[in-house]
C-alpha cells in the first residue's frame, strides 16, 4: 500500500483512473482569439444594446438628469457612465455565460475550448463571478502572456480544449 511520499511499488498506482482528469490545455492563440472575440462582441454587440436600453430608460425615468449628462458627450461624467457600463458588461457577460453555457462563451464556443476548475469539475456560480471579477484587476490582461492568467490562478480554473 502507498504511504506518504514512498515510490510506489511496480504495478502500482498513485491515483485510480477515476481520480485523474486528463485534459488538454488551451493553447495561447486560442486563449488570444477567445478574449478577442469575446470583447469585440461584448463592445459592438453588448455594449450597443445595453448602452441604448439604459439611456431610454434614463430618458424615460429621469429627463432631466440624462439631458444634463448628456448634453456634453465629452464630459467626464458621459466618459464614467460608459466605463462603469463597460464594467458592467464584462461582468455579466462572463459571469453568466460561463455558468449557463457550462464554461463557454461565444469565443470559447467558436475556438473548441471550455473553462472548468483545476479538477475538472464544471464552474460553479461563485467561481465564475470571481473570474469576471478578477478580470477587471488592472493590468491582468497581461498576465495571459505568461501562460496562466491571474483570474484562473486566483479562482484555481483553467481554459482546456474541449473538442
């Protein structure tokens, strides 16, 4: 029998089958075109509805204030709305998607990968808003082009090939 760190016996085994997830990793390009994809639809697709539906309903609900923030397109408070709006989307979109869709988003669904947890076990709802949330850490971009970006370190997921 395997005890602590003893080599096992010849014949033996560490893990049974059933304990071991094999996978395969997703490769950085694919990675690249699911951020890619997934932020040229969340700006021209998401951002577009979203940003619409919310200024009707502040020119429906509040007149007055949305004349006066957006009387000036180039104010600060038009640039925050859109920022904070940005946020938003990102965080939905992420979140949502891979919860309901099982670890996929449009990206990922197009590039054949998915995200799970390190151990193979599909996201639950906490894991995927913690990625989105980790996501919005300044410069976390570019923790990807070292190979395992931070919102899949922090929250112990990976991006694996599924097809």
């Amino acid at each position: 029998m395997q005890t602590g760190y003893d080599t096992p016996e010849p014949g033996e085994h560490l893990f049974s089958e059933s304990d071991v997830f094999r996978y395969q990793d997703a490769s950085s390009g694919q990675r690249f075109l699911n951020f890619l994809i997934d932020n040229l639809f969340m700006t021209y697709g998401l951002g577009y509805i979203t940003g619409n539906l919310v200024g009707y309903l502040f020119a429906s609900f509040f007149p007055g204030f949305a004349a006066s923030l957006f009387s000036n397109p180039e104010s600060i408070d038009v640039l925050l709305f859109g920022v904070i709006l940005a946020y938003f989307n990102y965080i939905v979109y992420y979140t949502f998607c891979e919860k309901l869709f099982r670890g996929y988003t449009l990206g990922k669904v197009i590039t054949g990968t998915r995200a799970v947890r390190i151990n193979g076990e599909e996201l639950s709802f906490k894991d995927t808003l913690l990625r989105s949330l980790s996501r919005i850490v300044p410069f976390e971009v570019f923790s990807g082009l070292g190979g395992y970006p931070w919102h899949d370190q922090w929250t112990k997921t990976m991006v694996i090939k599924s097809r």
